[in-house]
C-alpha cells in the first residue's frame, strides 16, 4: 500500500490492495470504476457503498490502509475510529476534514512532499559558507532556491514549506533571520512570493527565450534515492583523483555529466568560475569527452572528409580537384585559414576590440594565453606531425600529435563544455557548428559573407 502515490494508475492501485490481501474480486471493481491514486485519497463511504455493495469488512481494511498513509502531522491528531460492533459504513468520521486537519492546502492523506537541497551556485555556496553577505545577497539566495524548487517538481502545501524550511536552516543556519518556534517563516515567506513571481510569468510571458551572454540558473533534478547524490559523486571523484585512478575518474565523471551540466549552466561567473568548481575540466581530454557528451561524435568525423572536399570545390573552384585526393595536414590548415579570411566579419566590432583570428599558425613556446574572453586555436607543424592548443582565460589546452579535426574538435569542445558565445567576429565557427557539427537548435549571428559562403557551399552537394 504504500507504493499508492497521486500518480499512481488504477492497475498499480489494484496491485497494491492485491499485495494488502485485498479479495482479487473486490481489487478488479476497484480498478474497473477508474480509481487512480489521487482518486482513492478522496473517495467517501458513499462512494465505498456503490463500488463495493455489502463488503463491510473489506471497505473497513481498505480504509485503515489508507489511515496508514497519513502523513506525522496526521498521525498525531485524535481520529475517531469505526466501532467494531457497527454494521454500517455510513460514519464518515475518518474521512472528514474536520477530524483530518481541514487547514492543510491540499488533500489531507497526500503525504508530504520532500524536495532535495538545493545544489548552490559557486557564488552563492560561498556566502552561505561564509556566512558573510548573505542579507545584502538574500534575493540572489531566495532566487536559486526558488528556481530549484520548481524544477524538482514544485510545492504549494504549507507542511511542505515547513519541512524544507526546517531542512535548509539545518544546513544553512546563517538563513535564519528570526527567533520562535517557526524560524524559517522569514525564508519560507520570501520563497513562496518568489516561486508565485516566477509561476506568473511563465505563465503570462510563456518561457523567456535565452540571450546572448546570459545564463539562468537550472537546479539539480531529484535524485534516485538507488543512487549516490552529486555530494557524494564529487567526494568519490576525488578519492580517485588523488590516487590516480584513472577508469575510476572516468566512470565518475560520466556518471556525474548530466547533473555537471545542470550546475554549469546555472553559473554566471564564467570560464574561471567553471574551472574552479570543476578542476578537472582543465585537462583537454576531460573537455573533449564532456564535448563529446553534448553532440554525436560519428556524425561529425563521418562527415570531415565531406566537409573538406566541399569547401576546397567552394573557395577555389578553378583548381581541377579529385574525389580521390586526401589533402595533407598543411592542405588541410591552409584550407581552414582561407575558409576564416573569407568568412571575416568586421561590422559591429570597434578596432579599438579588434580580435586576433582565432585560427592561427604559430610555435607553441611563444604562445601567450593573455586573450581575456576568447579562446583561439593555435597550430604547430614540424615534419609533418600536428600540435594543436587552444588558449583560452588564461588556460592552455593542448593537443601533442593530433590530426586537424581533433584541433577542432577541442577548439568548438571549448565553446560548448564552457557555454561561452562566439565573438561577432568569428563567423568560422558558426560555420563549423553549422555545416559539420549540423548543430542548428544553438543560434548564433550569421553575416552577410557567411550568408554568401553557405549558398555556395551547399550548391556544391546539391550539383
């Protein structure tokens, strides 16, 4: 009985009293007329009678299992019991508001709702830490609170604002601005005005689109009560880490990907402040396979060759080009670097915010990481092997013996595990996102010339 939740179907309800002991008989009706979990929390003695003619005892067990449900709140309060001497099934008592708690919001036999923890922000986790600038942050505070609850599936009753009031000041004690019995009704004031603010207008403004350089902040999804927490996840992973447990560092940070991403794209400090709660994204291998993870990888590689051959027969059309010609790695670079020039954008951008290209050939040795907000990719040839890296925040990313698709792979795996915006500038990459990752959900801005070069590449498949 007590796997019967509001969402459960009528065939879970009837399994369940199957389970209880319930008559197979008496079960059947009882899925037969329709009623689900939610239903069965409301049904009276009326409606007991006409389902379940005669079945005096058995409308008895089914209603003391649903007594069972109840929530402690419930429990502690005097509930009349039927007597056993009564042939009727007329008493309502047991079922009646006014002896089951009638100021709850909601259905007094749902029981209540336990939301899990938020999952803080960087930012946010350290005031709370701190204990320093939280009252000047409150609003901050209450705002991620608030987004985390209406992505684990929302609260509106008054005992499951006071069960996460009471979790979250145990957590976080420096959250509790009064005295008394009922400490967190400051909070839990703020956070149902907040979450009521943001139902209203998703309601009346529908779901604001996201723009360019801005994030908002996605909250952590329940968790499996089967399976570790993301806390537990991270203590695991670092266990690994310092013994150099490579397989296991791995298996961690996959099985951790879904709810990294989720934190991710709720932070707003940036590439610093992503690397600096994730550590390990530092590594080039770790942001590829996190790459990796975003987009289907056989789709792209399948395509390189394609993508190649194509744009050789758009930028120069007049060279007399085989199918079966593979160009070198030095074909290959020089093909990219005609690809960027004639995609150059210069519209929108001061020269004082000029930008360097962000493809480029140079010695790594002399390579400089000073870019404040632009990661480029810089290649090295010597004897006909490739080194790559892509400078980025003051980080270098490197590659030792790669082909040029693993150089763009980890320059666009830069853009995406970070959720960085391409500069106006660098039309190359939307083009590469475009026409070899075949990512179109993300939008970017489209010039004139990547208009131009597009058409003409795409004429060249079709012909």
């Amino acid at each position: 009985m007590e796997s019967i939740t509001n969402n459960s179907s009528p065939k879970d309800v009837k399994e369940s009293l199957l389970l209880q002991g319930i008559p197979e008989s008496d079960a059947l009706k009882v899925e037969e007329n329709g009623v689900d979990g939610e239903a069965l929390f409301h049904l009276k003695d009326e409606d007991f009678r006409i389902m379940l003619p005669g079945r005096v005892g058995v409308v008895r067990k089914i209603r003391l299992l649903l007594d069972s449900l109840k929530t402690p709140i419930m429990n502690s309060m005097e509930v009349e019991k039927m007597s056993a001497s009564s042939s009727s099934i007329e008493d309502e008592s047991l079922f009646s508001p006014a002896t089951s708690g009638s100021f709850l919001t909601s259905s007094p036999l749902v029981p209540i709702r336990e939301i899990p923890l938020p999952c803080f922000s960087t930012r946010v986790l350290k005031w709370l830490k701190s204990e320093e600038n939280v009252v000047e942050n409150i609003d901050k505070i209450i705002e991620e609170m608030a987004h985390h609850v209406i992505a684990n599936g929302d609260m509106k009753a008054r005992r499951d604002y006071d069960q996460f009031g009471k979790r979250i000041l145990q957590e976080y004690p420096c959250l509790k601005f009064t005295s008394g019995k009922n400490d967190w009704s400051y909070i839990n004031n703020k956070l149902s005005q907040k979450i009521r603010n943001i139902r209203w207008r998703q309601k009346r403004l529908g779901k604001p689109k996201k723009t360019e350089g801005v994030r908002s902040f996605v909250a952590l999804q329940p968790e499996d009560a089967n399976q570790m927490s993301f806390e537990e996840m991270e203590e695991e992973l670092q266990k690994a880490v310092d013994a150099h447990d490579e397989p296991r560092i791995n298996h961690i940070m996959r099985k951790s990907f879904k709810k990294r991403r989720q934190i991710i794209q709720g932070m707003t400090g940036g590439m610093e402040e992503i690397l600096e709660r994730f550590p390990l994204l530092k590594e080039s291998h770790h942001v590829i396979s996190e790459f990796l993870g975003l987009i289907k990888a056989g789709d792209y590689e399948s395509r390189y060759v394609q993508f190649l051959q194509g744009l050789e027969k758009t930028l120069h059309p007049e060279k007399d080009y085989k199918e079966e010609d593979e160009p070198d790695i030095s074909d290959e670079i020089e093909l990219l670097l005609d690809l960027q020039t004639t995609l150059k954008c210069g519209k929108g951008a001061k020269k004082s915010h000029k930008l360097r290209p962000v493809i480029a050939k140079a010695q790594l040795k002399d390579t400089r990481s000073d870019d404040p907000q632009v990661p480029r990719l810089i290649l090295e040839t010597s004897e006909g092997t490739l080194k790559a890296a892509v400078v980025a925040y003051g980080h270098i990313f490197e590659l030792a013996k790669c082909q040029v698709i693993d150089a763009i792979r980890l320059l666009m795996a830069t853009y995406y595990v970070f959720d960085l915006t391409y500069p106006t500038q660098y039309q190359v990459l939307g083009f590469f996102q475009f026409w070899l990752l075949n990512d179109t959900k993300n939008d970017f801005f489209k010039s004139s010339s990547f208009h131009k070069v597009s058409r003409k590449f795409e004429n060249v498949f079709n012909s």
